[in-house]
C-alpha cells in the first residue's frame, strides 16, 4: 500500500464510519441533549462535516462548501441549545457525504508530494490525519450518547473494518 493509497484508505474509513454512524437516526435521538452533558448527535456529525470543510476543502477552493448554523460555524462563542435548527436527519448525512467525497477526489488527484505541500499553515497531509483524529473522536462520544439513548438497532449492524 502507498503512502496515498493508505491515507485515501483512511478518508475512506472515516466517511464510512460516520455515514454508518448516522444513518437511519431518527430526529429525537439527532437532536436531544439526553443523556445530561452531551450536545446531540446532530450537532457532531454537523461539525464534523465543518471541521473537515474548513480544514480540508477551504484551503483548495478559497472557501467552504457548505454554510453552517451558527451554533456549528461558532460553537466556541455561541453553544448549541435545545430548540437550535438544523437540517434534518437525512440532509445531515448528505451533507457529510458530499463533503468527505470532494475530499476524497481531492486528494485521489494529488501526488505524495502534493500531500506534504501546504495550502494552508501546515503540510496537507497534517491537517488530514488532525481531521481523521478529530472525526474518530467525535465518534466514540456519538456512539456513546447513541447508547446510553438506547439506540440498540446500530449495535447489531457494525460493519467490519474495511472502507
């Protein structure tokens, strides 16, 4: 395997993860802040997919390619609350979706040494593994609160490691 072939393998597992993740939630479980102290569901596949945007798309194409509530574009100065408006279920994971495979065809295009250039403050293959990361953290605290909701369906369908 390539160094390319190993991280496209690891976008790859990181959409598929959350796509799987997501999938067929229903809107209670998207959006509600239960269980105490976690925001919901909804809110982390959002900016998971902003937080790929910006850090994988922008700096190619000179901006992202979505718009984002503000509680997801400024969540570090305006929170999520109860009642915020998102796009539904569906629309959540098409949105990550779209924005995983323009990184993905993105990143198909390039060579290793396009990988350790930098568009942005540091080589692009940095900031891949920092959102891979990010993503995969993103998604044990998603899987907890899916858990503890009791979402029990998603348990049984985990699907191998192999995107």
């Amino acid at each position: 395997m390539t160094f390319k072939e190993y991280i496209l393998h690891q976008l790859r597992e990181m959409k598929r993860e959350l796509s799987f993740s997501i999938d067929g939630v229903d809107t209670e479980d998207m959006f509600s802040f239960e269980p105490v102290g976690h925001w919901p569901v909804g809110w982390i596949a959002e900016h998971c997919t902003q937080v790929a945007d910006k850090f994988l798309i922008a700096p190619f194409h000179g901006s992202q390619m979505l718009e984002y509530a503000d509680q997801v574009q400024n969540w570090t100065t305006r929170e999520p609350k109860p009642g915020d408006s998102y796009p539904t279920p569906a629309e959540i994971s098409r949105r990550w979706e779209e924005v995983a495979d323009k990184i993905i065809d993105t990143v198909g295009a390039m060579s290793d040494q396009d990988l350790q250039a930098s568009p942005g403050p540091e080589p692009y293959v940095h900031s891949i593994l920092r959102v891979i990361n990010h993503t995969n953290s993103h998604l044990r605290s998603l899987w907890c609160i899916l858990g503890e909701r009791r979402v029990d369906h998603k348990w049984e369908d985990q699907k191998p490691f192999l995107a």
